[in-house]
C-alpha cells in the first residue's frame, strides 16, 4: 500500500502509489520520480532494480507473476492517448506489450485503469470511465467483460474469484470468473477502500481503508460468509 517519501535516502523516493509483492521483493509503481523509474524493486527496504521510465505508468495500480509485470501507462500519444496497459518483463525489465483496456483514451493526468489483478494465465482490470471490469489474458487477448459503477482495486483469491473495491460507496464485491456477484462487503458510507489484497493461505482479505479510519480491515472467511 503506498505513500509518499520525501528524502533523500535509500528508500521510497517522492511518491509510490501501489505495490505488488512477489518474486524478488516489493515492486512499486509511480507517476512520477524524476531521480528513479517507473517501477522499482526493493528487498529488506533497499532499491536494487528499476526500470520502465519517469513518467511513463499511471502509478495507482500494478500486479505480476513469474515471468511479467502489468501496469496501466500513462497518456501516451504514439500509443493512442491513455488507458492502456504494459507488460514489462522481470527478467530484463523491458516492456514487450502494450494493449488498450480502455474506450477513455483522452486523460492526460486521472487515473482510467483504477485496479489490476494477474492470476498466472489472466489480468483482471478496473476500467474505471467506462464502469467495467475487464479480463485478458496475459498476451493481452480480451475474454470478456462485466459492469460495476466506480470500480477500483482488484485482488484474487485462491478460488479464483474476483474481490473489486468501489471506494465511493465503501462497498467491495466478490465475482466468480464468469462475472456473477457473489458477495457484497458493505464497510459503512465513510470507508473508502482503496487497496485490496487476498491472502488465500488464511482465506482473509485485507482492505486498506483511506476513510477516516485510515487503516487496514482484515475479513476472515467466516466473516465474509455473513455478508
């Protein structure tokens, strides 16, 4: 869950907006860092990689497996304008895919991709401007699509089913694959949920809430079941 770091250090520089964990260590993605790149690697709180460009990710949003990274990119003129997704390699670090995720091609600083989610085979994305919720496959093959206002955040747990956060309403909703609704956590009008993440070896889900609680909700399998 990211923040804002100022200083000068070996740590988070100016501003990381999302994390994903795995591989070899935290992988951060920003908007804009003009000392680092887009996306930064860091074990036991030290960079020891980047790559991608200043500039060049959205910053709200990156998943991964073994073998790649996905993270929205920012407005792009010799892509088409915004809402497209990259692919980066872990191993080199390059970007060998880009695709458009979005039919909002004209934002040059909001977020159009709110959420992504890679299960090893699938990238799950929240196409915020057009109020979907989008699935590729990792080559960036679309599969199909399912509506939800003010869809954010996305986690997978280990059934595959699909948790999507919608932070305006402090509601967050489990899909199966195919898009049926499957569960509705409603965290009161003042949450505002804005990070998701499953831990299928516990069956919780951890939600970090940027309401007036600021903090991080855990639900318990048993605790989602009443819901």
């Amino acid at each position: 869950m990211g923040g804002q770091h100022l200083c000068y250090c070996p740590y988070v520089r100016w501003k990381r907006d999302a994390v994903h964990v795995g591989g070899a260590g935290g992988y951060t993605a920003s908007d804009w860092d003009e000392s680092q790149g887009g996306i930064n690697v860091y074990q036991n709180g030290h960079k020891i990689n980047t790559f991608a460009a200043h500039g060049e990710l959205e910053g709200g949003a990156i998943t991964g497996d073994s073998t790649h990274l996905f993270a929205p990119l920012q407005f792009n003129t010799t892509l088409g304008g915004s809402g497209f997704i990259g692919r980066y390699n872990r191993s080199t670090g390059a970007r060998d895919l880009t695709w458009s995720a979005s039919s909002d091609t004209t934002e040059r600083r909001a977020d159009v991709i709110t959420g992504i989610a890679d299960t090893g085979t699938l990238v799950y994305v929240s196409d915020h401007p057009d109020n979907l919720v989008r699935c590729y496959t990792t080559a960036g093959v679309w599969q199909s699509d399912w509506s939800l206002t003010d869809p954010g955040a996305i986690a997978v747990d280990g059934s595959g089913n699909i948790w999507v956060a919608q932070m305006s309403e402090g509601t967050i909703q489990e899909f199966s694959p195919s898009g049926s609704v499957l569960n509705t956590i409603n965290m009161g009008s003042s949450a505002r949920p804005s990070a998701l993440y499953f831990d299928s070896a516990n069956n919780q889900l951890m939600v970090g809430d940027q309401g007036p609680n600021k903090n991080i909700q855990i639900y318990g399998f048993q605790k989602q079941s009443k819901f």
